[in-house]
C-alpha cells in the first residue's frame, strides 16, 4: 500500500505453521463446535452409538472445514492507501482512502478491515465489508488530526476474513505501509517594508550591484540559444571560436532564520507550548520570505541546516521555492529539543556567513548567551529578534513575579546592539509582533540601511 494510490500489495500469506495458524484463528463458536464434537464421538465410542459418532464428526469437521478454506482463500486480496495530503499543517485534517480489490476468482465472505494509527491522530479506524465478487473492490475512507508536529505511521492494514458460519477469524496484515507528515501550523504574514527593501533585492550600498548585476568581463563559450548580440568578437578572434558575453547575474536578498531549540530555554510542552511557537514562527517567517523572493535558510543552535540546503539557501521566487518550502517543513516537522546549552554554533556559521536579514527565535537568555546573540548582529545586514520567556507561557496569568524583568534586560542589551527585539507574550499573534517589529524598528532607525537584504517585506 504506496500513497497515491499507485501501489498495491497482498496480505502476508504466513504458509509456514499453516496448520497451526488456522486453528488459531477459531473463535469461541468454532472452538465450541469442535470440543463438542470430540466429546460426542468419546461418548459415542464409549457407549457404542455409531449415529452419535456420526453426529460428533459432523460437529468436529465443520469447524475445521472453515479453517481451512478460509486459510487458503485470505490472501486473494490487495489493497491500496492514498493520503489527501501526505503533508498537512498541525490542527488540519487529512484523509485516508482504502481501497480492496478481489483479485480471486471466488467471491469473499463477510470482511473487517482496520488500519494502525498511532493514538495522538485518534481512534483506530474499522470497517466492515460485505461479500467482494471475483474482481470486484471496495472504497472506504477516515479521517486524522493532529495537533503534534511529527511523522506519524499509518499501517500496516489488517484485513480480518471470517465464514460464513462464523467458525473462523483469520487476520492478515499487508506488508506496507505509509507516513503522514504533520508540519507546523503556518500564519499568513503581512507584507510590511523597511529600508527600501523590494521584492526580495537588498538596497543601500548594495543597489547597483543588485539591480545592475556584478561587472564579468570574463566571456564564455557559445552555447545553442544564446543571442547573437552578446557575442564578444574580440575573445572570438583571440581563442578562434565563438564566445559570448556572461549574462548578468543580480545579487539575491538573503535571509537567515535563526531557531533556537535548545531544551532547556524553553519550559513546558505540548501545542501551546513557547516552542511549538517559535517553531511555528519560523516555519512562517520561512514561507513568508520565500515567496518574497529572498534566499532564505534555516539555522538551528546546533549550527545545521536543511539536508540539501546551499550556502545561501533556498531560492525563492522560483519553480523550486515550493519544494523548498517542503524540505523546510519536512524538517521542522521533527525538530525538537536539542541537548545543548549554548548558541556559540550558530555564531561560528553566521560569522563567515554574509550580510543579510536575522531572523531569530529565541528562549530563554541567560547573560552570557544574550551577548553571544549581540555579536551576531555584527555580520547581519537587518537582525529582527523574538524572544520568548518560557516561564510567561506556564505560569498563572496573575503571576506577574520576576522573570519579566529579567526578559526586559536581554531585550534591553539586543537592543543597545543592533537589534529589533520584540517580546512574545503568551499566545501572541506572529503578524501583530511582524507589524511592531516594524514600527519599532522605523522609529528606532535601528535597521542598518546601508545592507544588503536589511530590509524585509
């Protein structure tokens, strides 16, 4: 069973035990009828009555009878899944649709179908199905919801084949099965602008360069399509073949999503979590800056990446940023709670990295973590912080103790360095915190306009 309802696959034969299998598969009918058969025929022998033996071996074959004509017939049956989608968002629901096909030339008894679901997408699903004729088949579908991120199993399928006396169960499973993928929940984001910033192309010190494209002087050979106009008669004559000139290759706006997942920055679990948010947030910030055409990449404090990812990241604007996306997604739909303590690796990448637009979801700071944060500022052409308290998120509402002071010192030191820094409250919209990242960072004057990518859109 494949997703897209391409693949099929039969039920596991299981010829080995055969015997023992099938008188493991009698139900409390079945054992019944045979335990009263043996003592019939005992009784039978004992008192001499040849028509109670007769009755004793009527009672004792049945049973048996069914058991081994299901056994033989419960593997004429394949079957297909398909997931509508295979990816969902955490909170949407997807759909499961089965498929039986009989692909005997006997018509099937009575049928129940069941597929393995882990609990947290709910209930296992049950069917029953009526006889199947020779060639026939059979639909049926299910719905699951989660609200946990994560890569969920679904299968194998369990087919159940029983007689029609009801003498005998015989359960197969199918080899196969599929993956639905939860990914976080993604918040449309508002299209604001700061520095000038246009579609994805930095302004400031690097416009030209942007807009204009590096000066490459350096022909290449001619290849079948390229126009006629470029051609660079002076390189021609020299190497004595066709050359034409390189074609001009604007510089793309970067950005850099910075997702802090250490485990102990952040207290409590579950979707309402501090974590799910910034893992939610990023997700966003991600899709939102794609489709504003930047090269955008996802960075943990672990200083990984996205399998397959560039040095500047996915390319947006393009056929690909869809894929990308997907690949981002894949991959926040199983991070989770790293063992380190620190974002000193995330620093070592940034700092050899280039100018371009911070994003940064972070935890709790503590003051030697908040100015490893500040230095990353340095090598940032726009650096927009969201800092969650994670003890504002697990305690009482009426609990205003503490903790707050502390989160408006590492705000106050992100700040002084660069920095657009907002502090997340508890179940706090991402657009909101997006629109006052920006007031604050047009009042503050804080976005170095000269950047390359400083601005964001």
């Amino acid at each position: 069973m494949t997703a897209g309802g391409t693949g099929h696959a039969e039920a596991d034969r299981g010829d080995k035990g055969g015997v023992r299998t099938a008188l493991a598969g009698l139900t409390t009918r079945g054992r019944s009828f045979l335990a009263a058969g043996i003592a019939a025929a005992i009784c039978a022998y004992v008192l001499g009555q040849s028509d109670l033996l007769r009755v004793g071996l009527l009672l004792a074959v049945l049973p048996l009878v069914c058991a081994t004509v299901l056994y033989r017939t419960r593997y004429r049956v394949a079957g297909s899944r398909r997931l509508s989608p295979a990816r969902v968002p955490a909170g949407s629901e997807a759909r499961v649709h089965l498929r039986m096909d009989n692909v005997s030339r006997l018509a099937t008894g009575l049928l129940m179908l069941q597929d393995r679901v882990p609990y947290v997408l709910g209930p296992r699903p049950r069917f029953v199905l009526d006889r199947v004729e020779p060639g026939g088949r059979r639909e049926v579908s299910y719905r699951v919801r989660s609200d946990l991120r994560g890569r969920y199993p679904l299968g194998p399928l369990q087919l159940r084949l029983t007689d029609p006396f009801g003498m005998c169960e015989l359960t197969r499973s199918f080899s196969t099965y599929d993956t639905l993928t939860v990914i976080p929940r993604v918040e449309p984001l508002p299209p604001v602008r700061l520095s000038g910033e246009a579609k994805g192309y930095g302004d400031g010190r690097h416009r030209s360069l942007a807009l204009a494209g590096e000066d490459d002087i350096i022909p290449r050979g001619y290849r079948y399509g390229d126009d006629l106009r470029r051609v660079h008669w002076r390189s021609t004559a020299r190497y004595g073949e066709l050359m034409v000139r390189r074609e001009e290759q604007p510089q793309r706006a970067r950005c850099t999503v910075l997702l802090d997942t250490r485990g102990v920055a952040f207290a409590g679990a579950g979707p309402d979590s501090a974590f799910e948010w910034a893992v939610s947030g990023a997700a966003s910030a991600l899709v939102h800056m794609l489709e504003r055409g930047f090269s955008a990449r996802l960075l943990t404090d672990t200083g990984t990446a996205v399998p397959g990812e560039g040095a500047d990241g996915f390319a947006g604007a393009s056929q690909e940023s869809a894929d990308a996306a997907g690949l981002m997604m894949d991959t926040l739909a199983v991070v989770d709670h790293s063992d380190g303590t620190g974002l000193s690796r995330a620093y070592d990448v940034l700092r050899g990295g280039n100018e371009g637009l911070l994003l940064a979801f972070l935890g709790d700071l503590d003051e030697e973590e908040a100015a490893v944060v500040a230095k990353m500022r340095r090598r940032s052409g726009g650096a927009v912080a969201f800092l969650l308290d994670s003890e504002d998120w697990v305690r009482e509402p009426t609990d205003v103790s503490g903790p707050l002071e502390e989160s408006g010192e590492r705000l106050r030191m992100l700040r002084e360095a660069g920095w657009t820094a907002v502090r997340v409250p508890r179940g706090a919209s991402l657009s909101e915190l997006w629109r006052q990242a920006e007031r604050e960072r047009t009042s503050t004057g804080a976005a170095g306009r000269t950047s390359d990518g400083g601005g964001w859109s």
